[in-house]
C-alpha cells in the first residue's frame, strides 16, 4: 500500500538525518527554504494545522496533512509526532510521487 511505503519512506529520512520535527524546528527549516516537505497529523488541532498551511503557502514548500500522530511517530521510532519537515530534495521528491495518488491524504503544492 502506497501509504505504508510513504511512512517508511519517512523513517528512512529520519535514520539518514533528513527530517526536523516539532513546531518551532519546523518554522525554521520553512523560513530558511531548508523544509522540502512538511508533514502535519491530521489529528493535530485546526490552529496547528491552519498555522502551517499558511506558511507552507507563503513560502512555497508542498504541505501533506493526512496521516495521525501515532503514524507519524511511529513510522520514526518515536512518540507521536504532530509535524515533521523533510530537508532533503531527493527524499521529498520520492515522497511526493507516492502521496500524489493517495486520496485519503491532503496535499497541497
């Protein structure tokens, strides 16, 4: 399932050190054109989720709200993770071929 490969892709950039995590790491990789992809749990609050819809936009970094908190952090080993940025080109591109043909996930270019 393309899904499953997206989230495994993620741990993949997070073992390859290509991933920055938490709100305010996140706005700086966006602000500093270092964020290639940002990841927002679709269970994050509306305030959360809005906040990096308007920034992705403003700074022209593709955004994908869509998967939970639990997938998120558990596709890195961790604890759930509400946002996560990809600052690796190679990895978001990867990623962003498999999210293109899932519905279930919102991306936005």
């Amino acid at each position: 399932m393309m899904r499953n490969k997206v989230l495994s892709q993620l741990g993949l950039a997070q073992r390859a050190g290509k991933l920055v995590t938490g709100d305010d790491i996140v706005f700086k990789a966006i602000r500093s054109n270092q964020a290639r992809l940002v990841f927002v749990a679709s269970d994050a609050s509306e305030n959360t989720q809005k906040k990096f819809r308007d920034k992705c936009r403003t700074y022209n970094v593709p955004l994908v709200i869509g998967f939970t908190r639990d997938e998120l952090g558990e596709s890195l080993g961790k604890l759930d993770r509400v946002i996560v940025g990809v600052t690796d080109s190679g990895f978001a591109s990867m990623m962003k071929n498999g999210l293109i043909t899932l519905s279930e996930v919102e991306y936005i270019e």
